[in-house]
C-alpha cells in the first residue's frame, strides 16, 4: 500500500498517463473537444454539483460517443471519470488492494485529498487545453 501521503500525487500521475495513453488515438482538434468535457466533469466535482449537474454530464458523454463512434472506444477504455468516484478509484486503480485500509477514516482528511486531486487535474487539464489552443492556432 502506498503511503497516505501519496495517495494524491498518485491518482493524478495515474490519471494523467491514463489521459495521455487515450489522446494518442485522436487529432488535435479531438483532443481539444475530449479535454474540455473532462474539464467540465472535473469542476462540476470541484463545485459539488454531481447530482444536479448528472445529465449535463451524461449528455456531453452520450455527444462525445455518438460523433466519435468507434474511435470513442480509445476515450472509454481510459475510464477517466472513473478517477472522480474518489471511493471507487483506489481499487480500481491498483492504489489499494481489497482488504486493505484505502480511504482514510477522517471525513476531512478524504475530503481534502479528494480537493487536492481533483484541482491538480484541472490545472493539468488546463494546461494540456493551453497547449492544444496554441497547436490549433486558437486564440
């Protein structure tokens, strides 16, 4: 088991291979549209607003899938929104193992991981948006 004090740092390096092994398989202009839905699922975390923002989430998803076809298999193999289910991804991610004692008993403590993690994937995001912006010549 890594130490709790890595959690974070791994999940986002994780998240960040994980996004990077998918954007191979689409064009810049793919990548742009792929990244900016994930920057919305991500601040709707970061907001809070899961539940009242669900079907916004659902409909960019059900888009993204429908234009892209089998291409779109790349994006969900990933399983990057997977990594916003705080609860689900250190198993499902190998950062924990079953049995192990993954999420940490104090409420505020997982909730500031959770914070941490999901604002260090937004800028990373960000960033990535920044750069294709720059490569597409998009103001």
């Amino acid at each position: 088991m890594i130490q709790r004090s890595d959690v974070v740092s791994t999940l986002v390096n994780g998240f960040m291979a994980d996004y990077n092994t998918a954007m191979k398989h689409y064009t810049k202009k793919e990548q742009l549209e792929f990244t900016n839905y994930l920057l919305h699922v991500v601040m709707t975390y970061i907001l809070r607003e899961q539940v009242r923002r669900a079907d916004s989430i659902k409909k960019g998803w059900e888009t993204l899938r429908k234009k892209h076809g089998k291409k779109f298999q790349a994006y969900q193999d990933a399983q990057l929104p997977a990594y916003f289910q705080f609860d689900r991804v250190l198993l499902e991610k190998g950062i924990c193992t079953p049995g192990e004692e993954c999420d940490p008993k104090d409420e505020r403590l997982k909730t500031w991981q959770q914070t941490v993690f999901l604002k260090d994937v937004r800028n990373h995001l960000q960033r990535c948006l920044e750069d294709l912006k720059f490569e597409l010549k998009i103001p």
